[in-house]
C-alpha cells in the first residue's frame, strides 16, 4: 500500500509492479475493509478543482435530510476509520492519484466536476491524468457530469454500465441535468417527469461565497445529493448551513472601497480562471511555480478584466510574459523579493493601482512552496498584509 504522493515510476513501486505485485493505495484498502453487509455507501467526487468545496457542501445537505454523513477521503477523517464506524453514507473526495491507485471501487453517484491540465509531472501525460479521473465512475453508478466540460462529459458518456447520466449546467437545463433558471437552482433529472417538471431546490443567494464556480460547485453536491433521496428543502439548508473553507475566494476586508479577496489555493491556471472571472476590474496578485502549465490562454481571457497586475514568486516572467503578449495596457509590478515581509510589499504595491470599486485578488496561479509552506501559508501572508494595510489606513484617518 503506497502513499498517494508517490509517483509510479519509483523504483520501489516500479520493481513491484514489474515482478507483479499489486500495489493499491488507502483509499481502494478502504473499499476492501468495508462491512459484508451495512456498508455506508459511497458518493464520491474528483475533479481538478472545487472537490473540497463540493464535498462538504454535499455533506451539509446529507445532514440536513436527517442523514449521518461524513466527509472523507482527500479532506478530512481517513476512510479507513470511516467505513469502521456505523455511518449512513459517506461524502468522498478523491484525488487523481488516489484513483490511479484503486482498481475496484463502486461508488452509489460518482462525479467529475471539471477536468483541466494539472498534475502532468505525476501522470506523465494529459491522457493519463483524465485516465484517472475516469476511474470514479463504476458500474451501477449514478454518472454526474459537468454538461459544461468537455471532457467530464465525455468520461461519463463512455463510462460502462452507469445506472444513469445526470449532468449539471449554469444554463437552462435540459431533462437530465440540474441547473439554473432566473435566480434559482433546480432539478430536472430527478423529479417524476424531467421533460415538463423542475423541482426548486435552491436560490443562488444560498450559494456562499458567490461566484459561477461555486454555483456550479453547489448544482453538483446537490446532483449526488438528489441520488441519493435528498428532498429538495434539505439541499437549501444544506447550503445555507455550509461554512466556505478558507483560501477559497474569501473576502478579507474593504479598504478604501477596493475590496481585497483571498483565493490563494487557486494553485493552477483553471481555478485562477474561475476566481478571476468572478470579479472586475482587478489588480492581479499571482506568481509562484507554474508546474509547467501555460498561462497564455488564461491571460488572454482575463485581460480586459485587469486594472493591474503584481507579480511574485519563481516563475513571475513567464506571467508577466503572457501579460505582454495579451494585455500590453496593463501595469505590471515586478516583485523580486521571497523574505517573510514580501507579501506586505505585494499588498502595498497592489493597493497602489487599486482604485475604490475594484477588486485585489490573491489568485496565484501556481504553487506555493517556491515562497511558502503551503497555499494556506501563502493566504494567511495576505490575510495578514491586508489587516495591516487597514489598520495604517484607520490610522491615517485619525
């Protein structure tokens, strides 16, 4: 049994699988230690982002029909302790490498919420990456798919055996999918007749922190929620009890009427999309270790949405780069320094081209450990910049 950290190609795993020696990780030994009879059933989520979001969403709305539901896998209690205990279902994320690892797993409702390049450096390649992702899908399952990602439905269309596809979309949905209407999120796939019935399920004002994503992150926990038997009311209350984890697009302060927001476990270019689509006009923090991926088509797409942008981190040029490539009119500020002070310098430099209405996101792009411990390191350095800032403001004022 390997960590899933390690990638195939070490030698210890190497020389096992090539003298022929299974090699399975946590999460698919925990699949194995679950009761003959009374396992708590599966529903399960991977994704390249929102996958801890959608997990404790959907562990929210389990609770809120009554149910005992816990949050495992990639956050949260170990699966191995969870199938021991007497749970009614479990919520289970799982990553890319948890699923390379496991070979058996029959989730009740599987999801794929997006699939976008990352990890490459582990799988070797693009194809092995979605490869993985496909795994969480079994026979017997309910498929939910992101009918607004090529290539999560394209894993559930070719999916064997699947019980049923359900997809979810920020569109009008269509019989089969959740999505939205007006101001509401409802269901077309689950009520007694999906061609002229939509049940209401909740109003996106429900949806914290709000931002498309994190709409699309809510229509899928309630997708596997509603596969499971949860009435539409507990989806509302579900997410109204929902505590956003931090990191996560969260807002830190207003300071002179430019609102600063933390999303610094946006580690890759498609959750920076997702954050920086939410906002405008924006002065872009971002930096840190790009793992290889591009950023030309996130820059591109962003670019009219910028009112400046401060670079950190390792691989800044490469951004600043793009920046030149695609939004020659932006300002860019070049931060060179990685010592502990250095992201109050970002902060301040960043407060410099803000004007009141804009929006200072912390929305990196890449790695953190080029600066930092971790993402959360690097989003309590902000948290921390931004408090300060404010207290030199009321200062002044005084």
């Amino acid at each position: 049994m390997t960590s899933p950290g390690w990638r195939p190609d070490v030698p210890l795993l190497a020389a096992a699988a090539a003298a022929g020696i299974e090699i399975i990780g946590e999460v698919e030994l925990a699949w194995r230690l679950r009761p003959a009879e009374g396992a708590a059933p599966w529903l399960a989520i991977t994704g390249t982002d929102g996958k801890t979001t959608v997990v404790r969403m959907l562990a929210c709305m389990l609770a809120a029909a009554g149910l005992d539901a816990l949050a495992v896998g990639n956050v949260g209690t170990p699966i191995v302790e969870a199938v021991a205990a007497d749970h009614d279902v479990l919520a289970v994320e799982l990553s890319s490498y948890q699923l390379h690892w496991s070979s058996s797993l029959a989730p009740a409702a599987a999801a794929v919420l997006n699939v976008a390049p990352d990890h490459l450096d582990w799988h070797g390649s693009m194809d092995a990456y979605v490869e993985a992702k496909g795994k969480i899908y079994a026979p017997g399952c309910v498929a939910v798919h992101n009918a607004d990602d090529v290539t999560s439905t394209a894993l559930a269309e070719k999916a064997p055996g699947v019980e049923r596809r359900v997809g979810f979309t920020l569109r009008v949905p269509r019989p089969g999918e959740l999505g939205v209407v007006e101001e509401l999120l409802v269901d077309r796939a689950y009520t007694a007749d999906p061609a002229t019935e939509a049940a209401e399920l909740a109003a996106l004002q429900d949806v914290r922190p709000f931002a498309p994503h994190n709409v699309a992150n809510a229509l899928a926990a309630a997708a596997l929620a509603r596969a499971y038997g949860v009435p539409p009311e507990a989806i509302r209350d579900g997410l109204r009890a929902f505590v956003p984890d931090p990191h996560r697009i969260q807002h830190v302060a207003d300071v002179g009427g430019v609102a600063y927001v933390n999303d610094s476990k946006a580690t890759q270019p498609h959750a920076a999309a997702a954050s920086l689509a939410a906002y405008e006009p924006i002065v872009w923090i971002a930096g840190g270790l790009l793992k290889g991926l591009d950023v030309d088509d996130l820059v591109r797409s962003c670019a009219g949405r910028l009112r400046g942008a401060v670079l950190m981190g390792r691989d800044r040029r490469r951004i600043a780069e793009a920046l030149a490539r695609h939004a020659p009119d932006v300002p860019v500020v070049d931060v060179a320094d990685t010592d502990t002070g250095a992201m109050e310098r970002v902060v301040t430099e960043a407060a410099g081209l803000a004007r009141p209405g804009d929006t200072v996101l912390l929305a990196p792009v890449g790695a953190s450990f080029d600066m930092f411990a971790n993402y959360p390191a690097r989003g309590d350095a902000f948290i921390a910049a931004v408090e300060r800032l404010a207290a030199g403001r009321d200062g002044d004022a005084r």
